[in-house]
C-alpha cells in the first residue's frame, strides 16, 4: 500500500513503473494497492469502483 500516489511526482513516477496488479484510489492524495495476486486487486477493484461522474477531483487536479 502507497500513500501520496497523486501528490508526489516521486510516489505518482514510482507507483506507475511497478509491473505488478495494482489500483489507485484518487481522492485526496491518493492512496494505492500492489500485490502480485491479481485476483486480490481484482476484487479490490470491484468493491471500490465508483463511477468517474461521481469522482472528486485530485488535489493535484484542483491547483
């Protein structure tokens, strides 16, 4: 688990190069999950998926 995965240039850079399953909640800072069980980020996924017309804007979005 990353936290600051939309904040940080580092964090954002770093987060994005991993080649393994992952998903990015991007409200606020971000916070975002890696595992190398695919199916664990999968459900992931599924059970916090919200909608992008529902989606808050990043704070990187709001500067």
């Amino acid at each position: 688990m990353f936290h600051d995965t939309n904040i940080y240039e580092g964090v954002i850079r770093f987060f994005g190069e991993l080649d393994l399953p992952k998903y990015n909640f991007t409200h606020s800072f971000g916070l975002g999950d890696v595992s190398k069980n695919k199916e664990l980020i999968s459900k992931i996924k599924e059970i916090w998926y919200i909608p992008q017309e529902f989606k808050l804007r990043t704070i990187k979005e709001a500067q």
